[in-house]
C-alpha cells in the first residue's frame, strides 16, 4: 500500500495488485469510513430530506441525512446522531433497508441505510462546514422527484425506492 494523499475523511492509496486472472495492475484506491443513511418517515407519510450544499459539484442537492459511523461507534448509534444533528430528529423506530459498497470501483465507502419513524422534529444542529436545510415533503412527491430526476442522489433514491417496495406504500 503507498499512500498517496490522507486528508480529514479520505486517504488515496495507489497499490499494484494481481488479478485473480493473473494480470497486474495499479489500482487507486479511496479508503473511506463506514457511512449511515436513514430515510426520516414523519407524520404517517411525510419525507425529511435535507436541500445540502455539496461543494465537490459545487450545488446543491436533496438528500436523505447521512454520515460516518465514528470509531467505536455501532452504525444504529450513528444514525441517531446524525438524524438529531441534520434533521433534529427524535427518532422512536428504525429498521434496515440496505447495505453495500457504494461505488466499489474506487471507493471502499459502506453504507448501511435505514428508514426512521420520527416522532418529534426540533431543531437541527448542523456542523459548521455543512450547508443544509431541511425540507419535508409527501411521500408520494417524494418518489415523483425520484422520477423527475429531482433527487440526484443514488442513496436517497435507494433509500425511497426500498421503502415504497418494503412497505407496499403506493406511490
């Protein structure tokens, strides 16, 4: 492993590898932490997205919170901070919806995304390099932004798209 570059979440690694069909290659590899995501089910069928500036496309975009899980810390206990921090969620149920790599190309980033019945919202606690604000929508305009192409962000759309086939909630 050369390490080409370690910043405040991700570290670069350039590595020659062999194949399991013999072939060599260089290999660039992002090693990121294990992430949370959580779809915020409020009031029966509404959905709690957040509108976060992204500066790596330098726009704004809708998303479900998200966020590392810290060292030491179990994935469920992540996802209720970051939904207390993003959202000011108060979070009474959550259930698993998925996990996996989330671009297994170049990136060692896993997920695990969850829905959460919330039962009370207050107020956000954003740290101060995120830019967000947080935007409550129907489930069913929630699922037409998916379609639309609104919602650009794959696991938002995941986390929807799972949750209507789970649930058998109609769109």
């Amino acid at each position: 492993m050369v390490i080409v570059y370690r910043g405040r979440r991700v570290t670069l690694d350039v590595s020659k590898v062999v194949l399991p069909n013999e072939h060599e290659m260089n290999v660039e590899k992002i090693i990121f932490p294990h992430a949370v995501a959580a779809l915020p089910i409020y009031d029966g069928n509404k959905v709690v997205l957040l509108r976060q500036f992204r500066p790596v496309i330098n726009d704004y975009i809708l998303e479900i919170p998200a966020g590392v899980v810290e060292e030491g810390e179990r994935p469920e206990e992540a996802l209720i901070r970051e939904l207390n921090e993003e959202v000011g969620a108060e979070v009474y149920y959550f259930e698993k919806l998925f996990e996996g790599f989330t671009t297994p190309g170049y990136s060692t980033e896993y997920v695990v995304i969850y829905y959460a019945n919330v039962k009370r919202l207050g107020e956000p606690r954003p740290e101060p390099y995120e830019v967000i604000n947080r935007v409550i929508v129907n489930f069913r305009d929630a699922v037409n932004m998916v379609l639309s192409g609104s919602i650009r962000d794959v696991k938002t759309a995941l986390a929807i798209t799972l949750y209507m086939l789970k649930k058998g909630v109609k769109a």
